[in-house]
C-alpha cells in the first residue's frame, strides 16, 4: 500500500512538472521574433519616393566635333553642381537630321523631367515638341536651339548672343592705340577704312555679327570724328555720310564659296584707307588669309603689315595667325557655357520656375592668352 502510494505521488509531481515547462516552451516559438525583425528591415531598405535624381536628356546637333565636345563637359559640369543626371548624345553628323529625331525619341519615351535641345530641324522634331507639351515637359533650346518653335514646349534658349559678340572686336580695335590715332587723325580727304567681312546676309549669326560690330563700331568712331562716321557697303547696314572722315565699309562674298570671300576680300584689301578688317566667322578668315599669301602678307614687313584683324570662331589657320600675331585677336563662343547654361535652365523649367533666354557670353582671345586653359577649352578646330 505505502508503496502504491509512493508510485502516484512520484507520478503527479512528474505530470506536473511537465505542465510547469510548458508555457515556456511556447515563448520560444520563432514566429513572433521573425516577425519582429522583418519589419524594421523593411522599413531600412525602403528608398523615399525622391531619392532618384532628376534625369536630363541633353541632345546635340553633333557628338565628335570639339564644338560639342566643349558643350558637353560645360553641361556635365552643371549636372554635378545641380545633382542631377544627364545624357548628352547627338549624331555623329549635322546632317543626320532623322538619326537625331530617333534619339530624341528613345530619350523622351524614358519620362525625363525636362530635355536640352539643338534642333538640327524644327518642323522634323515638331511631333516631339507637341508630345512634350501635352506632357508638360519644359524644352531648353542650346546653341541655335529650336527656331521657330510653335508648340510652346521651347521655353528658353541658352545661346551666343552674335551681337554682342561681334561688339567685343569693335571694343578691342577701340583699344589699339594705332588704329585710334589714325581715327584721329583721319579728314573727309584721307578717310580711314575699317572693313568688316561677312560670308552672307541672310544667316541669322553672321549677320548678327555683322550688325553688332558695325553699330559698335560706328558708335566708338564717332567719339573720334563726330557726325563724320559712315556705313557703306551693303543696303543692309548701309547709313552714308558726306564728307565721311571714317568709312566702315560691309563687304559681303557673292557666294560662300571660299573663292567668292577671297574675292570679297581682296576687294577690301584694295581700298584706299584701309586701317583694319573683321572677319565675322571662320569662312570669311579662310578668305582674307587666302588673300594674303595664307597671312604671310600680314607678318611684320609683309604688305599688310599695318592691318589690324580680328576675327570670329576658330580653326586651324585662324589659330596659326593668332599664335604668329598676324591677327590682333579673335572672338570665340563659349561651349562651355551654352552646355553649362542649358542644364542650368532645364532644371528650374522642371522644378517650375520662370526661365528666359540667356546670353552664354563671347571670349577675346590672341596670342598671349589662346594657350590659357580657360581658353583653349573654348578655341575648337
């Protein structure tokens, strides 16, 4: 009997025992820990909904010329100080107006908040700025950007301001102490000549050239001969004086065939009088160098000797002249600043503010700075 109960006292207090452990095995469970962890490590690989920078696609009318090389790195340099995400593109020629139209395409079939354009053809790109505009995607014209445009998706243009431009050369032929003494000194009997060479009057940029330096031109010859300033030449430009004692005299090429500006320019160099000639783009270099012996005729003791030139744009001669100091100076547009200036402009069209067209300015340069690394990024072949 004792022993019987000895045996179920034993029994209980095992049973029991095992009824104690089990809550705690119950606490033990994965489950609820799992669903613990998890949650906060959702909650740190969840990236905000703005976390990805705004995304700009800039398309060139080219890619391999340094031109648009020098645009590039401008724009690229404004993507890093903005944070945003560029893609700058464009054909490998300017004559590629659909290859441009398919890349344009491609880019805005990724939702971009805003796109930098240099049209290589407004009317082939319409369809695209039509698109833009019912999608409310801000358009930035650089360089020449989108002549014309219709749609009302172009909403500012960041480019040379050709007027202005051309009026550094007039500053700068202001500034050669030569040149003014012969302003000076010049009568209705012996009158100076300051020629300016165009390769046409129709383009927009050289003809804004053309008309930028001669206003600026007129404007410091008549600090020097009053009311005895005269513009001939052309219709377009033409303002006559009598008894002018300073002709700024508009030669304009019959054709832009090199042979025609060589012509044009031989014409100038002719003149009686002649004190200084402007060339307003890398043609009309081309023909006046052609005209002197490839700028030979300009060195010290050459015919031209006395000449002061300037010209517009760069290129290979134009630099050998400038280097050799057969041309006082020429002015260059600024690459860098059209690309700079195009990013910069896109993103405060994408956050919505008011943009407006913006000059991206003119660099002088001649043989004492062309070398200088400010400089030489903008002075292309």
């Amino acid at each position: 009997m004792k022993k019987l109960v000895v045996i179920l006292l034993t029994l209980g207090m095992v049973l029991s025992m095992f009824a104690c452990a089990a809550p705690a095995a119950t606490t033990e469970e994965p489950a609820p820990a799992t669903e613990a962890t998890e949650a906060p490590a959702a909650e740190a690989t969840e990236a905000p909904a703005d976390a990805a920078p705004m995304y700009i696609p800039v398309m060139a009318k080219g890619f391999q010329h340094q031109f648009w090389q020098a645009v590039k790195t401008g724009a690229e340099a404004a993507a890093k100080d903005l944070g945003v995400e560029i893609y700058f593109d464009g054909p490998a020629s300017e004559t590629e107006i659909d290859a441009q139209v398919n890349m344009v395409k491609n880019e805005l079939a990724k939702n971009p908040k805003a796109i930098a354009l240099a049209a290589l053809s407004t009317e082939a790109v319409t369809e695209i700025l039509e698109e833009c505009a019912e999608k409310g995607i801000p358009v930035i014209g650089f360089d020449s950007g989108v002549p014309d445009d219709k749609t009302g998706a172009v909403k500012a243009t960041a480019s040379t301001n050709n007027e202005n431009a051309a009026a550094i050369a007039a500053v700068k032929f202001g500034e050669n102490a030569d040149l003014v003494a012969k302003m000076q000194a010049a009568t209705p009997e012996n009158p100076v000549v300051i020629g300016c060479l165009s390769q046409d009057a129709v383009s927009a940029s050289v003809t804004g050239r053309t008309t930028g330096f001669v206003n600026k031109m007129k404007e410091i010859a008549e600090t020097y001969q009053p009311g005895k300033v005269s513009v001939e030449g052309h219709t377009k430009w033409e303002a006559k004086v009598d008894g002018a004692a300073i002709i700024i005299r508009v030669e304009v090429s019959a054709t832009t065939e090199a042979t025609s500006l060589q012509t044009s320019a031989n014409s100038l160099l002719a003149t009686k009088g002649i004190a200084a000639i402007f060339c307003s783009n890398e043609g009309a270099v081309v023909g006046l160098l052609a005209a002197t012996a490839d700028g030979e005729d300009l060195a010290d003791g050459g015919k031209y000797a006395d000449l002061v030139v300037a010209g517009f744009d760069a290129g290979t001669a134009q630099k050998n002249a400038i280097r050799n100091g057969w041309f006082y100076g020429s002015v260059t547009q600024d690459p860098y600043q059209i690309g700079y200036k195009a990013v910069e402009l896109a993103v405060k069209a994408a956050n919505g503010e008011a943009v407006a067209d913006v000059d991206t300015g003119a660099q002088w340069y001649n043989a004492e700075n062309i070398d200088n690394p400010d400089i030489a990024l903008l002075v292309y072949d």
